[in-house]
C-alpha cells in the first residue's frame, strides 16, 4: 500500500500538521495520520438531482470514520474530509444556450475529482452521485486514479400525478406541454411533474448510465434502483459500502482490474436491453478510454457488432419511460435491474465471470441477491420481450462517415414502419433558431419534413448540448396531427427524447462534415435495412464540391471559425472548441492522446503509479 502514488505525508513537522490537526477535528486518532487516506465524495448541483446526496455523504461519512482506528477489525487509514464536485441541472438549462455545460460538466467534475484523488492520494475513494454527466466524469476519474474505489447512485426521484387525471407524470410530461396553448394547464403540469427529490427517474440518461455503471461493476447491483428518499441508502447502503471498500482495499481490487472489453461489452447490451439513452454510445467511450482503450469502437465494440446485437440479438426488456409507462422505482418494485442483468446472463448474452466491485463476479452477485425472475409488466422475459429488437442503433452512409449517428429505435414512434424513411430537409443553424421556429410557426412542418439542427457539436456549440425541448415539441406537434417530423442534429439527445431523432452526426458541421452542406429541400433517407443516413444530392461529386467551397470561403472569411458556430466566451467554451474529440471517442476536451499515453507510461516505468492493465 505505501507507495508513491498513495502516501503523501510524511514525518515532515510542516506537512504533518494539518492533517493533525483534521484528525482531531474529524475524531479520529492522529498517530493514522501517515497511513494512506480514505473518504467520500460526491456531487452538488442546482436542481432536485443533487437534493439527497449531502445525507448520504454524511452517512458513509459517519460510517467509515466508525471503522477507521488501530483496534482488532479496524481500518489503518487517514480518514479525510468528504469532497463534492459541482454541475449543472440538465432539466433546468434544457432549450437554454446555458446547456453547452451541460457536457462539458462531465470534464469539469472529472478534473476536479482527478485533482482530489491524485493530489490527496486517496487509497480508497466512496463516491455518491447524481444527475447525468457527472457520474460518468467520477467513473472516468476513478479510472485514472486505479485505486480501490466504490460508486453509489444517490437514486431516482419519484413520478409526480397529476391530481386531475392522475396520470403519472416526469419532467418529459412538462417539455411536452411547452407548445400548449393554455399558460395555465402549462403551469399546472410544472407544477406536478417532478415532487420531492432525485435525479430523474425514467429509463433516461441518468438511470441508463447507473445501470451502466452497475453491469460494469463499479456499483453494486442492488444500488442502482431505489429511489433517493429510500432509507436504505443512509442505513444498511452505507455500512455495507464500508464494508466493500475495506474488502477491496484488502484484496488490491482497483477498477481497471473491474472495468474492462467484457464488463464494457456486457454493460452495452444491457443498455440496448432496457431501450437506454442515446448518450451511452457517448459515455462508453470516455470510460473505455479512462480504463485504458484507445478506441472503444475498435477494441471493445465495432458499430457493424453493435448493430448485429441490437437488431437480431438483443430485445428491450422494460417497458420503461420515456417510450414506455414505468420508471426506475417501478424497476426497483420488481426486483431491481438485477433482473434484467439475469435475463440476459440466463439467454447467454452476457459474460457472467467479470469481477465486480463487490469481489464477486457478475453471475456470484446476481445469485447471492436471490435476483426474482421477469415480473412479465415491467420487466419482461426474453422469451416475450416488450420490443423484439435492441433499443439502439448506429448509422453510417454519406452524412455520417464517421459511423457516428445515433437512433434510439425504442423511441421511435412513426416513419420507419418498413425500416426506411425518405423526407425533405429543413435545415436550422441552431438549436435557438429551431425553437424560435417551433414556437412561433409550427405550421410551418409537414409530414416527412427531417429538420436539421448544425453547429451543436462538441466544437461548434460549443459544448454539445441536447434537444430534449425541440425534440419534446416536435413529439407533441406530430401526435396532435398524426405526421412524421423527424429531427438530425450534430448535438446530442436527452434520455427522455422519443421521435424519429438521429444525434451525433459527424464529422461535427463546425469541423466541416456533410452535413454542413445540406440544404432546405433536399431529399434525406435513412435505411436500416444498411444502417445508413443519407443524402442522394451529396453524391454528386460536382455538387458536394461546389458547396463545400462556399463554406470553406466562409470559414476563411470568419478567421477560422465558421460564423454560424456559437461564441465561445468563456474559457471552459474555448477549451471545448479547441480540445473537443468527435462523438466517437465520447466528445471530451482531451489533449494530445500520444502524448497523454506516453506520459502514462513514464509515470507506470518511474514507479509514480503502479503498473496496471493499461492499454493506450
């Protein structure tokens, strides 16, 4: 354990005396003050997301610092003060140019955890999170760092009720009603939709993320689904978290040694398996790379294997918002997403031998939780899944040469009944524009119409930013007239997004994809019987040619930069038009990869970090 990488105190009297003094001021025994530290941490916010994590800090808190001394049983450790991260509320900064950060949060709660665990030299790490980016920045964070570490969903907010209909309702419910008419019923939803506390509680990026994280093997399974007011999360959760940790540490359990190809593999199958958010082809990446992949979709999943397994092997199993009627509590009811893992373990589509950070492996924990079979309402069996085929895909073709483009297939609703589409493109320079469209002309789309919204990539936005308000009107707009309006972006989707909407086209229009070039009228197909999307006037050579000169002038005109691209006035935006790697490789600010690899790898031959599966 007393490495260099971990033990950063020493007898020196100037650097001794803080942590003697936080050891007397936490209650634990000063003479631990030069044994490698341990603690919580967790993430802050402004919106219900955030609301239950500080209790359950506090409880793991308490928890630890009752298990940290020199007595028989007792952890040897530096316990040291519980660390929170910041982020942003997707919820509340949807439809706003404030949500470029949501995003780039993902880095900044990254960033400031590597700065905790590297320069504290955290042994032993306990993180609670919360809301969507912010768990995957931890993870990616615990990477890094390699050592024994635990994550706890701080758990879903309960579905709200409208008291008049008593229809259940979720902050999908609320966008939705945006284009209402009536102030007041759009009030009254507001008002409604989400009581209490916790993140989201659909089957949306949060929860498909924690599912993720689950079937990885980073959080226990059985953490995962209650919802945030559940008291076990500051009870039983906490001591057994404890427990963990100290078991992890004993055996030398880091989570490069949980999180590899066949836990990523497996946590990919069961995100196509519960009809999960698009942004997990999103998320994927970045935690492979933490975890030592170089290209998740070379080495861990190719995009031909990934559609293979969502259209002919793996059905959707829950009948679960935002495409379905239940949410994550009405999981955690039945059983847990514990249940899905043993459906898919049971049909073979998993691999059941990858450890997990309860020192099991996936089949020996989902065995020991006594795992119920498929209730047959919410989850299904594989024998009668709620939807034949996987809730995902990926496309290719002349829009998409990066094999970029994203589909929630479980969300669609219309216009792909023979598994192709062919519309006219409507084309928007922003997310702003499309609203102001939306809001003031909504006439103005017709059946078959595919809009496209540019310059919202990771560059362009810059940011990257999700549609979950466009994309909610648009579904409210085509279920009044019974059309088909379909919607491409080089942004990104909430998780409670449902429609004929296809994110991530790249190459990004700021970095000068194809989809820069097309223009209002032109015809858009998409085929899934070839999982591609494109665009027939693009093939023409003479034609692509000529309207990629015009932006090319006007990208030259601009300094550089195209004019229809967002202002990047902070430096947190610069960072992102700057450092921004496309969707493929998760849409992170990264700097050089060969030199990051190579400054891994003299850091692993120096000693400074012990030597580990990495695999740059």
């Amino acid at each position: 354990m007393k490495n260099s990488r971990i033990v950063l105190i020493d007898r020196h009297p100037g650097r001794s005396t803080q942590t003697i003094g936080l050891a007397r001021e936490l209650g634990t025994d000063p003479d631990l003050i030069h044994e490698p530290s341990v603690g919580v941490v967790g993430t802050k916010g402004d919106s219900q997301c955030y609301l239950g994590v500080m209790s359950k800090v506090d409880a793991i808190h308490e928890a630890l610092k009752s298990r940290i001394g020199k007595g028989p049983g007792q952890l040897q450790l530096r316990l040291v003060q519980p660390e929170y991260t910041i982020a942003t509320s997707d919820g509340v900064r949807n439809g706003t140019r404030e949500m470029r950060y949501s995003l780039i949060g993902r880095e900044v709660t990254h960033d400031a955890l590597s700065e905790h665990l590297s320069a504290t030299g955290l042994a032993g790490t306990i993180a609670v999170v919360a809301c969507d980016k912010p768990p995957v920045g931890t993870l990616a964070a615990l990477l890094e760092h390699n050592q024994p570490s635990i994550i706890m969903s701080d758990g879903p907010i309960h579905p709200g009720k409208d008291p008049n209909t008593g229809e259940p309702l979720d902050i999908v419910s609320a966008y939705q009603v945006a284009g209402h008419p009536d102030a007041a019923h759009r009030h009254h939803i507001a008002c409604h939709a989400c009581p209490g506390y916790g993140s989201c509680g659909g089957m949306f990026t949060y929860n498909t993320m924690q599912t993720f994280i689950g079937v990885v093997g980073m959080q226990p399974l059985h953490m995962v689904a209650p919802p945030s007011d559940d008291p076990r999360r500051v009870k039983e959760f906490a001591a057994e978290l404890v427990t963990l940790l100290s078991n992890l540490i004993a055996k030398d359990l880091k989570p490069r040694d949980i999180v590899g190809r066949d836990s990523l593999r497996n946590a990919m199958i069961v995100a196509m398996a519960i009809g999960g958010s698009t942004n997990v082809v999103l998320h994927a990446p970045e935690i492979a790379r933490a975890a030592g992949f170089a290209d998740f979709w070379k080495e861990v999943m190719t995009p031909e294997e990934f559609n293979h397994l969502s259209q002919n092997v793996v059905p959707v199993l829950t009948d679960a918002r935002p495409y379905g009627k239940y949410s994550m509590v009405d999981i955690d009811r039945v059983g847990g997403v514990q249940v899905i893992v043993r459906e898919l373990l049971e049909a073979g589509l998993l691999n059941g031998d990858v450890m997990t950070c309860t020192g099991e492996t996936l089949s020996q924990q989902v065995k020991r939780l006594g795992t119920k079979s498929a209730d047959g309402t919410v989850i299904y069996p594989i024998a009668k899944p709620y939807k034949a085929t996987g809730g995902l895909r990926v496309l290719g073709g002349n829009l998409s040469p990066d094999f970029s483009a994203i589909l929630k297939l479980a969300g669609v609703e219309g216009g792909l009944e023979d598994n192709t589409f062919r519309g006219r493109a409507c084309v928007f320079e922003s997310e702003q524009a499309l609203l102001t469209a939306l809001e003031t002309t909504p006439e103005r789309f017709l059946n078959n119409d595919m809009v496209i919204v540019r310059y919202e990539g990771p560059s362009g936005a810059p940011g990257m930013p999700e549609f979950l308000d466009p994309t909610s009107r648009i579904t409210t707009l085509c279920r009044e007239r019974g059309i088909v309006v379909g919607l491409m972006t080089d942004g990104r989707f909430s998780g409670g997004s449902v429609g004929l909407v296809i994110g991530h086209v790249g190459p990004e229009a700021a970095l000068g994809g194809p989809i820069a070039f097309v223009e209002d009228g032109d015809e858009i197909q998409i085929d899934l019987n070839k999982n591609e999307l494109n665009c027939p006037a693009l093939a023409n050579p003479q034609t692509f040619a000529k309207r990629k000169a015009v932006w090319d002038k006007a990208v030259a005109d601009n300094g550089g930069v195209h004019p229809n691209c967002g202002i990047a006035d902070t430096r947190l935006l610069q960072r992102a038009r700057h450092m921004a790697v496309p969707a493929t490789r998760g849409g992170g600010m990264h700097p050089n990869r060969e030199v990051w690899v190579r400054d891994r790898r003299n850091a692993e031959a120096s000693g400074f970090v012990p030597k580990n599966k990495f695999r740059g």
